[in-house]
C-alpha cells in the first residue's frame, strides 16, 4: 500500500511517499481504509520532533520504526474485522483518533475495535468527517469536561479560526455560552459565521486591555499565557491550555490551585469514542460543522505541510487518500 513515511525529524521534505506493507487486524481491530486524513498543528510537531515528551513516545534521534507512518485523524470504510470484534463489520462508514499508534498517512490502518472509532456522520463527507475527530472531540472535552462549561458564562477562544478553534465556538454556543472569538483580520467573518456574539482582532486590539472578564479563558494555539490573561478572568474564572510543556504545564496548574479562585487548567484527550458519537449528533442535526480550508491529495502531502506550517490556515487542511 502507499504510505507517508517519515525517517528523520525536519522541514516538510523529510516526508516521502512510499510503498508498504498492508496491516492485517488481529482478533480484536478492525482495518481501515482510509479516504481521508488531515494535517494539523500536533503532525508537524511530530515530524519536528519539537516536542521533548513527543521525542520519548517516538524516538529521540528519529522516529522508531512503527511510528515513521504520522497521522493522528482519519475517516473511511472498515474492510475487514478480526475474529472478537463485535461493534463493527465490513462495509462501515467510519470516523475516529489513531492516538500514540498514529499511521494515517496511509491507504489502510489498523485499529482496536474500542479505540476512538466510531460510525462517521451521515451528512458529511470522508474530508469533513476526518477534520472532525481530533479537533472537535478535543474542544469538547476542554470545555466541557475540564472548564464544566454551563449556559450563560462569558466565554473567550483565542485562536478561534483554528481547527479546535472553529469547533470550540460552537460547541461553546451550543451549550450557551456567550462567546467573544479571537482571531486576525482576514478570519474575522469566518468565525462570526460559526456564532461568535463579538470578536476580537489581536491585529488591532488586545483583549486583555478591554477590562471585560470571562468566566473561560481558552487558549487553543498556544499565543497568551496565564499571568498575562488571569485579570480578565471573573473570580473563579479558568483559563484552558491545550499545549505547552508537562513541567511547567504542571506547575502552574499546582500554584493556581494553591493560591485558589483563578484556574490553570489543561489535559490530554486520548479516549475519544464517547466524544464523537456525541459530536456524530450534533452534526446530524446541523449543530456544528466542520471547517475545510483546503484539501490535497496524498502525493502533496509536503506542500501541505508547507500551508500549515506558515500558521496561517483557518480550519482545517485535509490530505485525500
């Protein structure tokens, strides 16, 4: 089968195009073949190996062996299950989050029938319905299950015409929040159409110079920082991260808990299969959607990595299997 191989840590060229061998399921996964993967923030740190807990899972010179085919999202037809597996048979639609065995830079993959895999929605095709599972599963469970966001709350997303982004306005308006979208002039509309109720343009204002306090602050690009945004937080206000370093993410979580009120709080999303039968809901009933901005065949898989990398997507960049 072709696959995307990555033998070394580097800029987008150290990507090849390759032929391997095709996975067969053992007794309790499915295969999978894929029509659609995406790139994300979390694959190019990968194949930069710019994260140091990133280069322990995957190799601290180059990336091991069984973790050289990247790729985190992924949505397509099961072609064949093993002998135990009973939530899936041959011929399904399916959607769903590969985690620390990553591979969907690929035409098939293997995954455990309780994985995060679930029936893919309806009403979207194979490229929306792969730009959904990490990106969207991951703004749900920030807020709500680490920020327990409830209707009403003053809710601020920074970044919000990025992958998790996008999802988070409007997973944020449909659990009633009031949200306030950060984001650059040319995305401005886009998130507006998602259901923001005010915007932010960081080129021209910084919101923390406003004197507005939110009850949630969500960071999802990484661009702020806590002691920067904790006074535009309300008296028990939390501000949510979802990057940056264990140890100091750590550390921070600890002194905010310590000194009370104001909250640090970040996480990892890894079990994600209660998640996107929720959000398979949600977007059969035209609750949320995904945002696409452009699409590439396998074969560009570096020019696409090449877009994100400039960080100026909107949405989500899917790769055509």
């Amino acid at each position: 089968m072709k696959a995307i191989i990555c033998t070394e840590y580097g800029p987008p060229e150290v990507l090849q195009l390759a032929e391997v061998e095709k996975p067969a399921p053992q007794d309790n996964q499915v295969l999978i073949k894929i029509h659609a993967t995406t790139v994300a923030a979390a694959e190019v740190m990968e194949r930069r190996g710019a994260s140091v807990v990133g280069r322990i899972i995957l190799g601290f010179r180059k990336p091991r062996k069984r973790f050289r085919i990247l790729g985190l999202e992924l949505a397509g037809e099961i072609e064949a299950v093993g002998r135990a597996v009973q939530r899936f048979r041959p011929g399904d639609q399916v959607y769903g989050f590969t985690g620390f065995r990553l591979g969907a830079y690929a035409e098939y993959t293997c995954l455990p029938e309780k994985g995060s895999l679930a029936l893919k929605p309806v009403n979207l095709t194979y490229e929306e319905a792969a730009a959904v599972a990490d990106g969207a599963s991951t703004a749900l469970y920030f807020l709500r299950e680490k920020a327990h966001l409830q209707r009403g709350q003053k809710v601020l997303i920074y970044g919000a015409s990025g992958s998790i982004g996008t999802f988070a306005v409007q997973l944020a308006k449909y659990f009633g929040a009031d949200v306030t979208g950060v984001c650059s002039t040319t995305h401005v509309e886009l998130v507006k159409s998602l259901g923001a109720d005010r915007m932010v343009d960081y080129t021209r204002e910084d919101f923390t110079k406003s004197g507005e306090r939110y009850d949630i602050i969500f960071d999802t690009v990484g661009k702020s920082s806590f002691s920067r945004c904790k006074d535009s937080l309300t008296k028990n206000g939390c501000y949510l991260v979802t990057n940056g370093t264990l140890l100091t993410n750590f550390a921070r979580t600890l002194w905010s808990s310590l000194i009370g009120g104001k909250r640090f709080v970040f996480g990892l999303s890894i079990e994600k299969t209660e998640a996107l039968v929720f959000l398979k809901e949600l977007i059969e009933v035209g609750q949320i959607k995904p945002v696409i901005d452009r699409c590439y065949p396998l074969e560009q898989i570096v020019e696409a990595h090449r877009y994100v990398d400039t960080g100026h997507k909107q949405g989500n960049v899917v790769i055509t299997v």
